[in-house]
C-alpha cells in the first residue's frame, strides 16, 4: 500500500508512535456454521432447540404480531438493521475473520479483541441444557474460525451466568481446553418474580428482576471473580439492557438501544462497588464495553457525594432521634400560620429503629482514598470513536483525586455504529486533532489503557502478536500497573 492509497486512518496510524489496540470489535455469526456447531455439541436436535429458546426470549415473535398485540404484550421493539450492508465488503469483513485480518491495517488498528453479536444474546436462554450448549457451541466456533489470525485478533469467550457453577465451568472450557484469552460476561441475567410465579409460571416474561451479580444476588459470586483471578483474566462486560425497565417500547428500536449500554455497565459497576467486590478483590479489572465513559465520571462523582453526606461518618446527621424537639416547636408555631402552626412535633419524627444504616460498609470505605481505590484503577471503560464524551476521562479537573479514568478505544466495527470501517481511527483522532485532549491521551486510550486491561491480568496475554514488543517496553517503563 502506498501513501497515495492510504486509508484516513492508515494515516493516522503511520503518523503515531504507538500502535492501537481495539477492545471491542464485532463478528457477525453466520447461522448454518452456528447451528452446525450447535449439533457438533449437543446433538442433532440441540439447533432446533437453542433457536426455539433463543427466539421466544429475545423478541423473535415481535414480527409474528399485529401492532395491537405488540402494545397489549408489550413485546419490545427488537434490534434491525444492526449491521452493514451497503458497505458489503464491510459486512462481509465482520464475518470473515480473515479479511478481517487483512484490513486491520486500513482501519489503523494493529490489534482487536472481537466479541459476538447473535452471542450476546444466547447467555439469556432460560432453558439450561440449550443455554450451556449454545455457549460452548459458540465458544468452539469463534476458536476454530479464528485460527491463523492471532497475531493480531483474539476472540471472546461467551459466559454464561446463572449460576456460578456453570460460568465456571465455562471460563475453565475456554480459556484452558480452547486457548482463548478473553471472557465476555453476561452480567446482568433476568431472573423471574417468585411471588409472581408462584401464582402463574407464564408471568414471568413480564415481571422479573435484573441479577447483577454482585449485590443481592441469588448466588454467591464470588467463586467466578476469584477464577477470573486464578486464569489471569479481566471481567469484561458487554450486557444487553434492552427490554428493562423503561426500555421496553414496541415500536422504537433506537428508543430502546439509545444508553442501554451505559445503563448495564451503571448496573454492574455500583454492584461491584457496593457488594464489596472491588473490596475482595483488589486486584481484579473491569472492562464495561460499548458504553462509553460518561455515566462513570457521573458515578465516581455521584458516589463521592453521597459517601461524604451518608458514609459511617456522617450518617448519624440524619437520625430521626437526633431531631431538637424543643426548637422544632419554637419553628413550628413562630412560622406554622393558622394551617401548621398546631402541628404535633411527633408527626415529623420516625421513631423506628433502623439496621444496617452503612450502606457503604462491604466496600470497606473509611475515606475518599478508600473509596477512589474501589472505583478507579480496575475500572475500564469501552468507549466508540465517534463518542465525543470520550474527553471526559482525561478531564482530571473534574475528578476528586485528578486522577483520568480509563478509557480504553472499542472500535464495534462490525455494527452499525460504523458507517465505514477504513475510517474508525481517524474519526477517534478528531479529539485530538480539535485540541480537546492530548497525544498523551490518545495514547492512553488506544494503547496504554487497552494493554493495561489484558496484560495487567496476565504480562504474557500479547506473546506473538503484532504488539508485543511495544507491550514488552510499556511493562518495562512500569506504565502499565
């Protein structure tokens, strides 16, 4: 390739002196190869099976209703048009794990970890045989059609998670019997009201609760996070919040998708913090991919606030039993008026007792480095290259400690978010070309962060890729700790 016929981000690339690694980019599934894989794993019926499930959970029979009974149900309007198709070559790539290989370079990317897209979905099978299968049927799949590719491509592991027994069972499968590198998790998993089934089974399509794993969860977890530890693997997170709570409109997919996102990795990250598992774990990373950085920055600076205002510390402040009575009633009848200048005293005061007031107890926090401890470090954000709320991690004016947060480049070329794939760095570089953030923080975002993330869990997660080397001098600087 010449410079005459460089792609705008091949520019870019051969501008920098760092490579880019992508975090997150996407595959599309072919469904014969699947469902072929599906009856290698579980037998000739298993396909057939998986499908049934797979479509009666996810919104498959949205287009077998009228829109009067899409509204009387209210069956969400499910994701179309989700990939590319005009840009078949495009399209095309995302299915090809080798002429993905081929084009890494166009789109200025040395490395990726590429995720699912129809594999996003299958952890959510409810039926146990054909949710197992499933996953391991895709796990065997993406490790066969990805051999060769290495040195610049790793495939992620699909886990499923109801249970810590078959997540387990799972990460041990493909990261030791397959050789893959990465799990994606499905960290939010629907679990059904019992006190709804209870009266009828059926009902619990509609109402049911989002597990996260972390905080009130139906298991303990704590067995995965420590496996996740024992593999030398981060926990990275790309859950599906289509379809909860208010993002359940029947006739509006872009309604639904807008921030799901954002509002999963929200989910999983306070649970994370508030369940104390960033407290057990010290030492265990977090990506939550596809959502962007923004809702973190808000977290940290939402969770501040309210430890300052409602820690161990300062809690008491808001004691019922802490109320002066005496002035309370001097208040009351010097400005009460003719409606509340009679008001009994008792009729503001809560005198029940209550339990467990430190809701920041499991997270271990006795000050703000405590609590920026449990938030920072280990937290990795999936951000696209067209998000301009991008900057806001390396904005370390707005932080309490100043420290940048960790936004790691995640490309979902494969998706629709992704017009045209040859362009993905550069449009991630306009930051940087606007003078919004620095070259240092590009670097951070498409290199040091991303090799942090995966070698921080394990030094020799890039040996005999296209980046190792590079890896290699940033452990040595010790920048990537």
């Amino acid at each position: 390739m010449t410079d005459k016929t460089l792609s705008a981000s091949a520019a870019v690339r051969q501008r920098l002196n760092h490579p880019v690694i992508d975090s997150d980019g996407h595959m599309i599934e072919i469904f014969p190869v699947m469902s072929d894989y599906m009856k290698q794993v579980g037998g000739p019926d298993m396909a057939k099976k998986v499908w049934a499930a797979f479509g009666s959970r996810n919104s498959g029979s949205w287009y077998d209703l009228s829109d009067a009974e899409r509204r009387y149900h209210r069956t969400i309007r499910p994701a179309f048009w989700a990939a590319p198709a005009e840009a078949t070559t495009d399209r095309a790539t995302a299915m090809l794990p080798q002429l993905m290989h081929e084009r890494l370079p166009e789109m200025g990317i040395d490395y990726a970890v590429v995720y699912p897209t129809i594999g996003f979905l299958l952890p959510e099978i409810t039926d146990p045989d054909a949710r197992r299968a499933a996953c391991r049927a895709h796990n065997v799949m993406m490790a066969d059609i990805y051999r060769g590719t290495e040195d610049r491509l790793t495939p992620a592991a699909v886990i499923p998670c109801y249970t810590p027994e078959e997540a387990i069972e799972e990460l041990d499968y493909a990261i030791n019997e397959l050789g893959l590198k990465v799990p994606m998790f499905a960290n939010l998993v629907k679990r059904p009201i019992e006190a709804v089934t209870d009266v009828d089974d059926k009902l619990g399509q509609y109402a049911f609760w989002v597990d996260t794993l972390a905080l009130d969860s139906l298991y303990d977890y704590d067995p995965v996070w420590q496996k996740c530890m024992d593999l030398g693997v981060p926990v990275t997170a790309h859950a599906v919040g289509q379809g909860i709570g208010m993002r359940r409109s029947p006739t509006n997919y872009m309604y639904n998708q807008t921030g799901h996102f954002a509002d999963a990795g929200h989910a999983f990250a306070k649970a994370l913090f508030f369940g104390g598992v960033t407290h057990r774990f010290p030492d265990l990373k977090f990506a939550f991919l596809e959502c962007g950085v923004a809702w973190g920055a808000s977290l940290i600076c939402d969770l501040k606030e309210r430890w300052e205002k409602r820690g161990k510390h300062a809690i008491q402040q808001f004691n019922p039993e802490r109320i002066d009575n005496k002035l309370m009633t001097e208040l009351i009848q010097q400005y009460g008026g003719d409606i509340l200048g009679n008001a009994e005293v008792t009729s503001v005061r809560q005198n029940r007792a209550e339990e467990n007031i430190d809701d920041f107890a499991a997270a271990g926090i006795d000050s703000e480095q405590d609590l920026l401890k449990r938030l920072v470090p280990n937290f990795y954000y999936g951000c696209e290259a067209d998000d301009r709320m991008n900057a806001v991690a390396f904005d370390t004016r707005i932080f309490p400690g100043d420290q940048p947060l960790k936004a790691i480049f995640s490309s979902d070329f494969g998706h629709w978010d992704v017009a045209d794939m040859s362009g993905i760095l550069a449009e991630a570089h306009e930051l940087v070309d606007e003078g919004i953030i620095s070259a240092d923080d590009f670097e951070r975002f498409v290199f040091r962060n991303p090799a942090e993330l995966f070698a921080g869990m394990n030094p020799r997660f890039f040996a005999g890729t296209a980046v190792e080397a590079d890896v290699q001098r940033l452990l040595g600087n010790g920048a990537a700790q």
